[in-house]
C-alpha cells in the first residue's frame, strides 16, 4: 500500500483558534501558543466532551495507491472526505495486482462478529499465490484483447478483478480521519473494538502516522479518549 501526504493545513493550533473564537474572539498565533499546558488541557477537553467542529478546521490531502476492495471499503466514509481516483474510462490500466504476502493471515476463525484470522500453512499460502496470479492473468490477456479489438476501455474494464491497484487523492479533516481510524484500524486503546480488514488497516496505519506528526496533541488526545471521534 501506498500513502503519501501530498499536502496539508493541518496543525494543533487549527483546533484552538477554532474552539477560543467562542469566547475570545479571534486570536494570534502567539496568543494561542502562549501556554502549552493550557493548550493541551483544551484540547482534551474538547475530545472528551465530544465538541467535534473545532476539529474540523483543518486539510489533508494524501495521495494513496491500493486494491480496488480496499476502495471500495474507502468509498463508504462520506462525511469530511472528497476523493479523485483514477478512471478506467479515460487511462489504459496497469496490470498492477494485490497477492498477500506470507505475513498476512489467511483462515478466518470463528463465526460473523466473533471471529480472528490466523495464519494459513504453506499450502495454503501457495494455492492463494498460484490462483491470484493466474486470475490475473487470464483477466489482463482479456482486458488487452479487448481493447486490442478495438472495445472502449469503459468497457473492457468490466473484466478485470478488485486486486487490481488503483490509485487516488483522498482530502479530509482531523475529525473525519479520526471517524475513519476508529473503524479501519485496531488499537489496544480503542473503548469500542474494531474488526478492520488488514489491507485497509495499512493504509489507515499510514494516514495516521503523518496526521500524528502534524498535529500530536490532537493525536493524543484521541488516543486518551479510547479513540472514539469528536
């Protein structure tokens, strides 16, 4: 997977400027970082109280490159996001596919709701290699035959399967990336359990770390409040 923060607006003060201009009107830079620990205590306060607008005031824009599942996942966050992929309609697509490696855990154990994966043997790491590429194949041969034939690529697009990458701009706020994490990702300080399918986990895990850097203490006081959104 691929994650790259492309561009941003994004800091701690973004939330304090938003959240004091209730009370005091607007506000320098200076005069917002002038107590850290005042700072900080704000912060958490709005977490903890679940004031989430001030959370909003913020930009990121991450260019990310995954499986057409993981999107289709990704798609279904709507609030706080606008997205751009890439269109099968207008660009030849790459023959760029998604074969887990060995770490990935294959058997899912367990009933719908209750249920973990654990890792596959080696047969089945190799039945799941040998069927994925081979898919892949014969689906890649069809797609070129039929844009060789002359056929739209909207068209033979429909032949492809969901392993394929795609890539895309996904933009979003502090408060619609923490909606997400809470869902897409899986925490030891998590209060609500989350069940997150692995592939977009990783891209969660990369969204989050650049949105950790930007902006700490608004990270931390999501982590303190047992990651559940504003």
């Amino acid at each position: 997977m691929t994650v790259e923060l492309v561009k941003h607006s994004a800091a701690d003060t973004d939330v304090l400027w938003a959240a004091r201009v209730s009370t005091a009107g607007e506000q320098s830079l200076e005069e917002l970082t002038r107590d850290p620990e005042r700072s900080k205590g704000l912060i958490n306060y709005l977490m903890r109280d679940r004031h989430g607008s001030p959370f909003e005031h913020n930009s990121m824009t991450f260019f990310i490159s995954a499986p057409l599942f993981v999107f289709r996942e990704f798609h279904r966050h709507r609030v706080g996001w606008s997205y751009n992929e890439e269109s099968g309609r207008y660009r030849e697509l790459e023959p760029v596919f998604y074969v887990p490696d060995a770490d990935r855990a294959l058997v899912q154990r367990g009933r719908p709701g209750k249920y973990d994966f654990v890792a596959g043997t080696e047969e089945q790491q190799r039945v799941v290699h040998e069927a994925m590429t081979d898919s892949y194949r014969r689906a890649y041969a069809a797609y070129q035959e039929m844009l060789a034939a002359g056929v739209a690529r909207e068209v033979a697009r429909a032949t492809l399967p969901v392993g394929l990458y795609s890539s895309m701009y996904a933009t979003c706020n502090a408060r619609s990336l923490m909606h997400f994490l809470g869902l897409r990702t899986r925490h030891e300080l998590a209060r609500v359990p989350s069940f997150p399918q692995r592939e977009i986990e990783m891209v969660g895990e990369g969204m989050e770390a650049e949105w950790k850097r930007l902006m700490p203490l608004t990270h931390a006081a999501f982590n303190a409040g047992g990651r559940v959104a504003p």
